[in-house]
C-alpha cells in the first residue's frame, strides 16, 4: 500500500475455477519481490492441492516457507461439508501475526467429523485411496474432455479434475438457455459469468453414468 500498511494477497495453488497453476514466472517474481522487502502478507489456499493429476507444485519450498499456507482435505475426500482444516504459518513471522491468531483460535470450532477428517487424512489407508481416485479422475477427466470436444466445446488447460470449457456457437442468452435446460434436468455445471468469465462453464469430471446423462442432455 502507499501508506506502507501491510497489504493481503491471497492466492489459490491450484487455482479455481480454472483448475490450473500460475505459471512458474509468477511465483519468481513473487519470490524476487518478497526478497526485496515487500510489505505483502501472502497467503496460499492449498485446498485443490491434493486434486492434482498431472505437473508439480510450482511453488518453491523456499518461497512456500515464507507464505501463510491453508489446507484443507475436504474437497479431496468428496466431504465439501465438513469444515476442517490448518494453516501452516511462515517461518518468519515478521509482522507477529501468530499471537493474533491463536487469539482468534477458540472462535474455530471444530465438529467431531472434522477431528475425525483431519486425523484420519495423514493415514496410509485415506493416502492410497486418494492415490487410486486421482487416477479414476484423470481417466473421467480425459474421456468427458474429449466428449464435450467432439461437440464443439473449448476447454482451458487444467492440472486437475475441473476445468473452463465454453462453445463458441453459443451466445450468452443461448448458454443462459442451456443452462436452464440442463438445470431442469438435475444437471448443475457453473456458469462463470458471474467469476468475471463470460461464455465459460465449469465442471468437474464425473464417473461414466453421469458423463452419458449430460452428453445426452447436450444432444437435444
């Protein structure tokens, strides 16, 4: 800030809702900037971290080190309801933000299904089943990709299991019209209009059965 105040960015590795990972130039210069005395807090939101099926984590240990960094399993595990997670603060905390939030700690209750999620999830069992689902994923990913693409559809690239795709035959009352239709039918993808990305849809891959219902719902 022009004031010298600290200012928040606040970040998501992998990001959403595009699916992808800022690019390695990025997080350079992110680095560079930091190094150099910057006065930015900079937190990380490693929720779809553990989604990702393809590539590497960009983000330099070193420069990790120096980030609030957030986590949270529930997405992975398929349990968007349950709220549970922890923040790993840097290793330099220079603006002596910790005290403030342990402070803040007893406001952050956590429900019994949240101590059971965030126990079990470090387990051999919860890791190998989570290895095994990135693979299923990464296959359902690739088959429904390349449905919607033999239908005229454009994706974004993606490191994980959603991603942007948009027609370009559709205008937005024609894409608003889809939407409706499929949503009459119990089928749901976002519309990203609202996210700043008019035209584009996101989705997630799903297993066979539900990839048939929406491909069909398409055809119509």
């Amino acid at each position: 800030a022009a004031d010298g105040a600290p200012v928040l960015l606040w970040l998501c590795e992998p990001c959403n809702p595009t699916g992808r990972s800022l690019p390695e130039t990025f997080w350079l210069k992110l680095a560079r900037r930091l190094s150099a005395g910057s006065n930015c807090i900079v937190a990380i939101d490693r929720a779809y971290e553990p989604l990702r099926l393809h590539g590497t984590d960009p983000v330099a240990p070193e420069l990790a080190a120096r980030c609030w960094q957030l986590y949270s399993p529930n997405k992975a595990l398929g349990l968007t309801g349950v709220r549970a997670g922890w923040v790993l603060a840097p290793e330099e905390d220079v603006l002596d933000l910790l005290p403030a939030l342990w402070r803040l700690a007893p406001s952050w209750v956590l429900s019994a299904e949240g101590v059971s999620l965030l126990s079990q999830w470090p387990s051999a069992a919860v890791q190998n089943w989570l290895a095994h689902a990135r693979a299923t994923l990464g296959t359902w990913m690739a088959q429904q990709q390349a449905a919607l693409s033999g239908r005229g559809w454009v994706h974004q690239a993606s490191c994980t299991n959603f991603t942007l795709s948009r027609h370009p035959d559709l205008d937005e009352p024609a894409l608003n019209a889809l939407n409706a239709c499929l949503r009459s039918q119990g089928i749901k993808w976002r519309d990203a209009g609202n996210l700043g990305l008019p035209g584009w849809v996101r989705w997630r891959a799903h297993q066979p059965v539900a990839q048939e219902t929406l491909l069909q719902a398409l055809d119509q």
